[in-house]
C-alpha cells in the first residue's frame, strides 16, 4: 500500500534593488562556503533574520528602507501585489 502526500509549495516574489541582490549573492555564497551545501535565497534572508535579535542594525544595512514610506502605503503595495499574483496564477 502506497501513502500519498500532497505538498503544496508556495513561493513568493520580492522585489529588490540590485545593489540589494547582490548583498544577499555574497552572504548566500559565504553561508554555502562555511556550510558546505547549496544555499538559496530563502536560507539566506532567514539566517541574516536570526542575527537580527542580535544585531537589529544588520538587517536594515543590508536591505535598507525606502524613505518617505509610511504604513498606508506599504499596505496598499502589498495588497496590489496580492492581485497581480492572483491574476497571475489564477488564485
């Protein structure tokens, strides 16, 4: 008898500056040389995420913050994101 499992993996899309990008090339490919396997993108924000508790600093000098930008606005990009990938894939 054969179990089957149904995973459904759900990714999302981010937008970053180039500049940015790159930041996070370099600390994936430091965290793969010190760990041996592949690291992706996911690893990497999630690792810089941990040493966030430790240094709150680290996160906002590799990602930065868009000036001028207040809550509102953010929610209101946020919520255009959600529609476009809903018309995307068809949610």
């Amino acid at each position: 008898m054969y179990s089957v499992y149904l995973v459904e993996i759900v990714s999302e899309t981010i937008k970053v500056s180039k500049q940015t990008k790159q930041s996070l090339i370099k600390i994936a490919a430091r965290l793969q040389e010190d760990s041996g396997k592949r690291i992706n993108f996911d690893e990497a924000i999630q690792h810089l995420m941990s040493l966030t508790e430790k240094r709150p600093d680290l996160l906002n000098k590799v990602f930065g913050s868009v000036p001028k930008l207040n809550i509102q606005d953010l929610y209101r990009e946020r919520h255009l994101d959600e529609l476009r990938a809903k018309r995307k894939y068809r949610i």
